[in-house]
C-alpha cells in the first residue's frame, strides 16, 4: 500500500487503525439527508435515521469509508437545502446538535468517516447577514453581499440591472431592493444572495464557521459551487456566444474563474489541513477535467463532469478515461462520478442513452466503471441497489428551477433522482411510517435493500463484491491505470498496477456476449477472475481470450 502521508488522527481508535490516505483509498457515499431514513414519521429522513443505518455502510455491511451530506443547516428549503439560513446549526427538521455529534461518533466508532457540504457562495435570504444587508447601505453587514446601483433605467422608468448576467436557475442574476435601491447578485435564486467573498468580514465569518465543524469532528467538506466564489471586481458584462439558453448563450468570463481565487483557496485549504487527515472536494461549477486537474492538490480533489455526461459508449468512456489519465498525470487525484442528487440516476440514464432496457445489467456494469478505474469513486445513495428516476407528476415538484422550466428554460427535474432510498418493499419502503416529502418509487418490483440482500444477482451484491475486491486490494485503489485494447468497440479495459501487483479489468457495454484479446499477463500466469457484476465472473478460457456476457464486468487478476 502507498505510504500513508497521514498526521495521526486523533478522532477514534478504530479511524487510527485503518489509518491511510482515506480520502483517496477510500469510496465515498452520499446521503441526501432527506430521503435516507426517516425515524420520527414526519416523512423526512433524519440523522437519527443515519446513526440507526450506519451498520448498513460501515466495514460490515457495504463497506464504504466516508459519508458526504447534502446540506443538514436550518433552511428556508427553497433550493431544498442550499439556501442555508444558518451555517453553523444542524437543521431542527434533521435532529439537534447532539444527534450530529452523536452521527460523528457513531460514525468514527465504525471507521467510517464524515463530509460536509459546505454552501459558501451564497446565503439563504433570511439568513441575518443579508437580512441586515438589505435593510441599509450602512452598518457591518452592509457590503458583505453583492449590491451594485442600477445602469439606468428603462422605457418605463424601472431600474435596469448593472450587467448582461443571468442566473443559472433562469432570469437575470439580479435582484432589485427597493430598500437599498441597489440590486443584489445571485448566481442563483433570488432567495439565494451571493456573498461577497473580497469582504475580509466575510472570509473571517466564513473560516471561522468552518472551522467549528473542524473541531466537531468532521473529516472533511464539499464545497458547493467553489469556483464562483469570486466574480470581477469591476462586473463587466460577459462576452455573448452562440447558445440554446440565456445561460449557455454567454461566455462565463466574468461571473467566475477568477485569477484571485487560487489565494483564497490556498487560504481556506491551510485552514483545513491545520487539522490533521482532513480533506476537501470542490464543486466545480462547470469545466472539463484541465480546469478540475489545475484546481488539485494533495488532500483536495475536484469535481469535473465528463464521466457524470457521457452515454453510454464503450468509445466514449474510454476516451474520457484516457483524458483524465493525461490530465491529471500520475500526481494529481481524479475523483469518479456518475450520479450526485442534481443529475438523473445512473441506471435509468445510461440505459436511456443506449436504448437498454436492462436497467440493472447497467447499474453493474456501471458500478464496476465507478470502482474499477482510478479515482476517488463517489456513490450516490441508493445507486448501490440500482434505484431509478421517478417520474414526479407536476403538481409535485419541489425543485424550484424545474417549476419554472418552459421552452425559453429548459430544465430537468432533479426531484426525480432524490426520492426516498427503498429498504424494503413495503409501503414506505421502510424508509418511512408517515407520508413521504416527495413520493416514492416503486419498490415492490424488488429494487429494495431486503430483497437484494437475498439475492446474489442483485445490483446490491455486486456493489457488495466489487466494494469488498477494492477493498481487499491496494492495486484497484490506488494502483496506476493504462487502458488496454481488447479488439472489440463495445468493451473497455485497463490494467491497474502497483508495483508488481497487477489488475485487468473489463467491461462489455453491449448486451450480448463479446469475444475479446486480453494482454498476456507474463510468462506462466494467467488471468483469474475475481470479482465482478455476475457471482460467478467469466474467465479466459485460453490464455488471453475471454468471453464476456452482455453487460458483464469483470476484475482479473495474474495467478
Ligand atoms: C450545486 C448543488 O449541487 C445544487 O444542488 C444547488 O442547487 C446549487 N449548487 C446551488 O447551491
Ligand atoms: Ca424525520
């Protein structure tokens, strides 16, 4: 194994025991906090729910090592989350502040770790700093949000906005108060006010919440949208371009990427690493693997979006795979994404752009991509049992740019891959005894955690095996990866190497059965399966050729 780089950790016995680049090693899982497990039947899962579930994640049921949270601060919930009113507070409607601390040690007492979503590009409305924001052009708070005067006015005499800028949630990114009679910016909704980062208050405010949740225990953070914390400071319009939205129909210039950026950021990254085995993943707000690499340092991965947009194509993944190997070089970490709670569910997307019906034999297949190249793999809730989009009618939609979708805003629905995660098959899905905050899919069909549990070709027990191989072997975790040409356009393969250890993995995307090349894996061994989306996986059966079945994944390695 890689020598860990690791200050001692003073969290739990159990965490010193599994001591190791954790952050990298390890497969991270992420809760949507309201639809995990809901133990007080208001309908709305909780953290007690996440301590009554730990078991279910921790090194004896999955087996993954950290737990990422989608925001759990008070919130008004008109971005279902990310407007926080309150950075500092763990949300009445998820528990109190013992029940966090309490997740934190249960958590640590399993060996498993946990990750915060930091919303630090903008506040929540009613959140007091913009409440007293708004109120005046003086007083302490009074530049601590983006506020710039009107460029005029228009036909009608109403204030025109400073600049061409639009909101990624639809309209423009500015708000008018009449109060101040200045706009305000926000990237997002109106009810969301971007904070003005180049304030040395706000930084302060800022660290020091942070730093709080530091000293609470937590192991690390995701930062929401990280790389738009800082805008221009002069707000010039942006450039315009050929586009189907107001959104795309700008180059992004201006109200992102900042040169300045990379300071702050060396600021707030020496603040967590002050804490020993720490880590951070930034959000990147748009951007291709070169913009992810360049933003990466030890300790601090990044988001980028290539795998989570591609369909599914043997020719496709491998391309970006072997982007990414370019990109990020041997020394900077890649991490591995296919579905997060703003995207469709990987099943039901990957097997909608190739037209499978197999929903299942995909999520496998797919899983095997997620755990099998190199990176931090990050699995979205209830992926492990092959959860599906649920079609939310109208009159249920809760995510506010869908409810203003329409021909000049196309949007999708992101409610659909946030619905309750199915434990059973019984009404409520045993996630719930009440009535769920959005509706649930259909879990009779034996999509479930109990049903799958009890059968070894379920899309859960191949996360099972795949998570327990990777964790049994250093070389599919941190190992190396070159891609491999097996002769057949539907199948990509790669070989994983550390040191001397060495691992082949491949996978068929088409559903039927594939014939493919294997490199020869030295004199007098050959390639032995040992793991992969089926109990019992296919292995060559003459040295170098091996069939695989639609839809297989399969781990090898030389015996
Ligand atoms: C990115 C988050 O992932 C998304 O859910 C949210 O709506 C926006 N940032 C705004 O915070
Ligand atoms: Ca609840």
């Amino acid at each position: 194994m890689i020598e860990s780089n690791a200050v001692e950790p003073r969290t739990s016995p159990t965490i010193e025991r599994r001591r190791g680049e954790w952050w990298r090693d390890g497969v991270i899982y992420q809760i949507y906090p309201r639809s995990f497990a809901d133990t007080n039947g208001d309908g709305v899962g909780d953290l007690p729910g996440i301590i009554a579930r730990l078991d279910y994640l921790g090194p004896a049921g999955l087996g993954v090592d950290a737990i990422w949270l989608s925001p759990i601060y008070p919130s008004p919930g008109l971005d279902v989350g990310y407007d926080v009113s309150d950075h500092e507070r763990v949300d009445p409607l998820f528990g109190t502040e013992e029940d966090f601390d309490r997740l934190v040690s249960e958590a640590h007492q399993r060996g498993l770790r946990i990750v915060l979503d930091l919303v630090m590009n903008h506040t929540s409305d009613r959140h007091r700093w913009f409440e007293a924001s708004r109120s005046s052009r003086d007083g302490p708070y009074a530049d601590w949000y983006l506020w710039r005067d009107p460029s005029g006015v228009d036909r009608q005499g109403r204030p025109r906005p400073p600049n061409n800028w639009v909101s990624f949630f639809g309209g423009p990114a500015w708000a008018w108060e009449p109060r101040r009679e200045q706009f305000y910016l926000h990237t997002f909704l109106a009810e969301q006010p971007d904070l003005n980062w180049r304030n040395p208050g706000v930084e302060a405010a800022q660290f020091g919440m942070v730093r709080g949740w530091l000293e609470r225990g937590v192991d690390g953070f995701r930062l929401d949208v990280f790389n738009v914390f800082l805008k221009h400071p002069d707000m010039p319009s942006n450039p315009r371009r050929v586009g189907q939205t107001a959104w795309t129909r700008q180059v992004h210039r201006h109200d992102r990427d900042q040169p300045d950026f990379a300071d702050l950021l060396t600021r707030f990254r020496a603040l967590v690493d002050s804490y020993p085995d720490r880590f951070t993943v930034g959000e990147l707000f748009d951007g291709g693997p070169d913009r992810a690499a360049a933003l990466t340092t030890d300790r601090h991965l990044v988001f980028d979006w290539e795998l989570i947009g591609a369909p599914w194509s043997a020719r496709a993944f491998e391309a970006i795979v072997e982007r990414r190997e370019r990109t990020f070089g041997p020394d900077r970490w890649p991490t591995l994404v296919l579905s997060n709670h703003d995207q469709p569910r990987q099943a039901s997307r990957l097997a909608a752009s190739a037209g499978i019906d197999d929903v299942d034999g995909v999520a496998k297949a797919a899983a095997t991509l997620l755990l099998g190249l190199r990176g931090t793999p990050f699995l979205y809730y209830g992926e492990e049992i092959g959860m599906i989009d649920v079609a939310i009618p109208a009159d249920e939609i809760v995510d506010p740019p869908a409810r203003r979708a329409g021909p000049d805003f196309p949007w999708w629905n992101r409610d659909q891959c946030r619905t309750p995660m199915a434990w059973t098959g019984e009404p409520g899905a045993g996630f719930t005894t009440g009535r769920p905050w959005i509706r649930i899919g259909d879990v009779r069909a034996g999509r479930n955690v109990a049903d799958e549990s009890a059968d070894p070709g379920s899309v859960l027990a191949a996360y099972r095996r795949l998570l327990a191989a990777r964790r049994a072997r250093p070389v599919l975790r941190v190992g190396t990866l070159e891609t491999v040409d097996a002769g057949d356009s539907d199948v990509v393969a790669w070989i994983r190497r550390l040191g001397n250890d060495l691992a082949l993995v491949a996978v068929n995307f088409a559903t039927d059965d594939r014939r493919v090349t294997l490199p020869s894996p030295g004199a007098d061994r050959q390639w032995r399966p040992f793991a992969g989306t089926d109990p019992s996986p296919s292995g060559p059966t003459d040295g170098t050729h091996l069939t695989l079945r639609g839809l297989e994944g399969v781990l090898l390695e030389p015996s």
